[in-house]
C-alpha cells in the first residue's frame, strides 16, 4: 500500500511539475491537490 501512495504521489507530483508553476503559491496550491488526491484514494 506504501509503494502505491508513493508512486500516486509521484505522477501527480512530475504531472504538476510539467505544467510548470511561477509562484511558491502556486507550487503550494499544486502539493494540496495531490495530497487531497492520495487521500481520496486510500479511503
């Protein structure tokens, strides 16, 4: 289960990254969604 919210975590994490982020908000905004994501998938 570990090793899949890791890998989870990671495309949404290189996902985000590709579509880039100017502001250290923006960065901030992007780490929640995914984290939001991860959460919903392992309730």
């Amino acid at each position: 289960m570990k090793k899949i919210m890791i890998a989870v975590f990671m495309m949404f994490f290189i996902l985000f990254s590709i579509q880039g982020c100017n502001t250290v908000k923006g960065v901030g905004k992007d780490i929640e969604k995914a984290g939001e994501a991860i959460q919903k998938t392992t309730n």
